[in-house]
C-alpha cells in the first residue's frame, strides 16, 4: 500500500460564477467525471463516484481570518491544528512557531521512522538551492516538512534521471520561463503516468504545485481554466496508470483562492479533498479539515 498526495496550492470550492471562477467553465472531463458529472463548486458537496470520493473540507479550523499556506500547509502534514497553536493563521512561509511544530513531527518524518519511504516529488531550479542556502528565502511548509524528515529537496539531476517532476508537472516551463531546454517536458498525461510510476518507489509521495494560487492572486481567468484543463490531463494519466488495490491518490489543497480571480486575497471557502482508490471509504470516515490526514494516511500504512 502506498500514497501519492497530489496538492495544489489555493483552490476552493466557490460561486457558479463564470466571470471570476475558473472551475465553472474549464474543460475537466477526468475531475468532473470522479464526481458524477459535477463540477467543484460550493454547492457541490459530498460525491462518491466507482472511483473516487469528494469531499468539501475545512481549511479555518476555528481560527478567525483567512487560512494562508504557512499554517495550512503545516496542518495537512502534521495532523494538528497550527493555526490555533499559533494563534492566527499564517503564511505564506511559515514562521518559526510553526517550523518548531513541522520539526517536532510530520508524516514525512513518521513515515521514514516507521522504516518506509517518503519524499517530495518536486524538482526545482538551482536559483532555489542557492536563495534557500544563503537564508534570502524560507522553505515552504510542505519543503520544510520532507527537508526535517532528511531530504534534500530535488533539482535538475532527479529531473533528468525521471525521479522528480518539475512543481508544474510538464516541465514546459522550464523551457519557457527558466531558458532550461536541456530538461524533459512531458505532456499532462505522460506527467501523471510518471508520477505514478515514480510513487512506487515510495510508500508516500508528494507533489507540490503554486501556480494555481499564483494566478489566484493575480490572474487572468484564463490562466486559471488553463492550469484547471493541463492538471486534468495529469490526473487522467494518473487514473490510468493507478490500481485502485495499491493504495490511494488524494488530491488536496490549503486554502481557497483562484476559485475568485479579482479578489487578490485568499477565502474562507471549503477546499477540496478528492481520494481515489478501494480504501476511499475507510479514509474519508468523518473526515472533515486539514488536520484529518495524517491520522489516516498514518493508518493506511500502517505507521
């Protein structure tokens, strides 16, 4: 058994509004088919198709304000209620409170204490190392979390060798952005097949993507469906390289964000949580906020 957690960064179930609202008109066959043809919005609510569960969930946590990725991020991975420790929520980096709490304990490091294998699948570009090696920028929570478990984050040699795929699964960026074109770029579907056959070298697995609460924040709405429609690509390849009998896949989130272009702040909407595989059941059993992973992905496994 094994899992492969798949998290993007700011996206919320929010209106049927098409003017603000990238997941009322993006074209996400595969998603809207795990959810008996619906599409994620506020009113949603529970969904369980053959293959997979959906289920709102809460990112507030009892803290008043907006959650932000620091603490969210902090509180998927560590099973406890960050911000309210904290007392605020708080991001997007995490501050030191919340970096004792992710170095005290978190799945990453669980898993390998258990004597099994975990790691973030992401590989990022040598300009990151070098920021976070001279201390001009913090690691996220969820880097924070596989870098206290004793992983080194990823670059460019597990990028080549397919051991890691680039944050926005395609690598394309790379190429357009980072002027990195002697890097792999796969299609979406090619990427979700990797990351598959990547995660089975790990009894959990993790792969982080930013750009969705990037353009949450900024825009335009067409960025937002475009993200939307390449991650339906990656999770088709997902579904057809997965068993359901191996474990699961679960798609998850830290706060709402790009649900509202225009908005330029996070909400305080539900997210989404979306498990695929025969064991869907057994993990969503009163499941209902960030902090109700741990202690089932820990159970699965058997931590």
């Amino acid at each position: 058994m094994h899992i492969l957690m798949l998290f993007l960064d700011g996206i919320g179930l929010g209106d049927d509004d098409p003017t603000i609202n990238p997941f009322a008109i993006a074209n996400m066959p595969t998603l809207i088919g795990l959810t008996n043809g619906k599409r994620w919005l506020r009113d949603t609510g529970r969904q369980e198709s053959e293959r997979a569960l959906f289920i709102p969930t809460d990112p507030c946590l009892g803290v008043p304000g907006r959650p932000q990725s620091g603490t969210g991020q902090a509180a998927i991975l560590t099973g406890v209620n960050v911000p309210q420790l904290i007392g605020e929520h708080y991001g997007p980096k995490p501050n030191l409170p919340t970096r004792e709490l992710i170095a005290k304990d978190n799945f990453f490091k669980q898993v390998k204490r258990a004597g099994k294998k975990a790691a973030l699948l992401d590989a990022y570009p040598q300009g990151l190392h070098y920021d976070i090696a001279r201390g001009k920028t913090l690691r996220s929570s969820i880097q924070q979390a596989a870098f206290e478990s004793g992983q080194e984050l990823f670059g460019m040699a597990e990028l080549k060798a397919k051991q890691a795929l680039t944050p926005e699964w395609t690598g394309e960026s790379w190429h357009s952005y980072l002027k990195l074109y002697d890097t792999p770029v796969y299609s979406a579907r090619e990427a979700g097949h990797l990351l598959v056959e990547i995660s089975r070298n790990y009894d959990f697995a993790f792969h982080s993507h930013w750009m969705t609460d990037h353009v949450g924040h900024r825009g335009p709405l067409q960025r937002g469906v475009e993200l939307l429609e390449l991650f339906d690509g990656v999770v088709a390849g997902v579904t057809e390289a997965w068993n359901d009998d191996e474990g699961l896949v679960i798609v998850t989130s830290d706060h709402g964000n790009m649900e509202h272009i225009g908005n330029r702040n996070h909400t305080e909407n539900d997210i989404p949580t979306l498990v695929i595989g025969n064991a869907k059941s057994a993990f969503a059993d009163d499941f209902h906020d960030l902090t109700g992973y741990v202690p089932r992905m820990a159970r699965l496994l058997d931590v």
